[in-house]
C-alpha cells in the first residue's frame, strides 16, 4: 500500500498544475482583454542615419621651435678642374640657392593638445511598412530589412489604449 499513498499526492498534484494554465487563460478574458495576436515580418529599411557621440580628450605633447641659420658656401677648388668640377656640382644638386640652411631644435616645451573623437552610439532608422512610413532608434545598423514585430488587437470602445 505504500506506493498507492505516493502515487495519490503525485496525481493531484499533476491535476493541479494542469488546471493552472486554464485557469491563466481565463483570468486574461475575464478582465475583458482579447488576446494579442503578434507575428514576426520584415520591413523595408529606406534610410539609416548614425547618432554621434562626441569625446574630447587633451594630452601634453612636447613641441619644439626649429631655428635656423645659414650654413657656410662650400670651398671652391682652384684651378681648372676645379671649375669644371664646380660647374658639374651645379647640374647635379637642386639647391637653387648655393648658401644651404641648417635647422635645429631650440626652445622645446611641454603644450597641451585637444582631440575630439566621434563614435556611433545608435541609429535612427527610417523604413516602411506596409506603406506606412516609421522611424526607429536602433543600437545597430539593420542593414536592408528590419525585422518587426506585429501586434493585432481589437479596439473595445471604453478601454484606454496603450500606445508605444
């Protein structure tokens, strides 16, 4: 008889939990409410536009002052070869000035710098529907289609209508 005792609460509690969605179902008419009806379609994406958010950043960077001061002409060589060498340099270098400049670095400090950076945080998303045009912030970029979610209700008379 020991196993006819556990199997009797078993039994009821399995009627019980049984009961219970049909007990939910009710309760959803009962307040007068139909049931929605959803489905899942696409959409037709006609225009995607990104929403910026905008960082700015500063750092100190080290920027030096160049200074510059004229470099002494080359020695000319004497003589004939030297003139013909002289007037070979001429053609080869494109220095159209002979009297060369040097730079160096002189006067170097610490400056601070800004940056600004622009990333992407959402999408506003316009597409249709139906011929229906609608627009969406979205978190990525859906592409061509967006998936959308349908939901049908009847409209009662004397309810309040809960818009999105």
């Amino acid at each position: 008889m020991a196993p006819f005792r556990l199997m009797l609460p078993l039994g009821a509690c399995l009627s019980v939990v049984l009961v219970l969605p049909v007990a939910a179902q009710d309760a959803r008419h009962a307040n007068g409410r139909a049931p929605e009806n959803v489905r899942l379609d696409y959409a037709q994406v006609l225009n995607v536009e990104p929403v910026y958010q905008t960082l700015r950043a500063s750092r100190t960077e080290m920027r030096c002052e160049e200074v510059s001061k004229p470099s002494p002409p080359p020695a000319a060589e004497e003589g004939r070869w030297g003139r013909l060498v002289d007037t070979v340099k001429d053609v080869f270098t494109r220095e159209p000035d002979p009297v060369a400049t040097a730079t160096r670095k002189a006067d170097c400090r610490m400056v601070p710098v800004q940056r600004e950076f622009r990333r992407p945080i959402a999408y506003d998303v316009d597409y249709v529907y139906k011929g229906i045009k609608y627009r969406s912030r979205l978190s990525e970029d859906p592409g061509n289609r967006l998936r959308i979610r349908v939901s049908v209700m009847p409209y009662l008379p004397g309810q309040a209508v809960a818009l999105p």
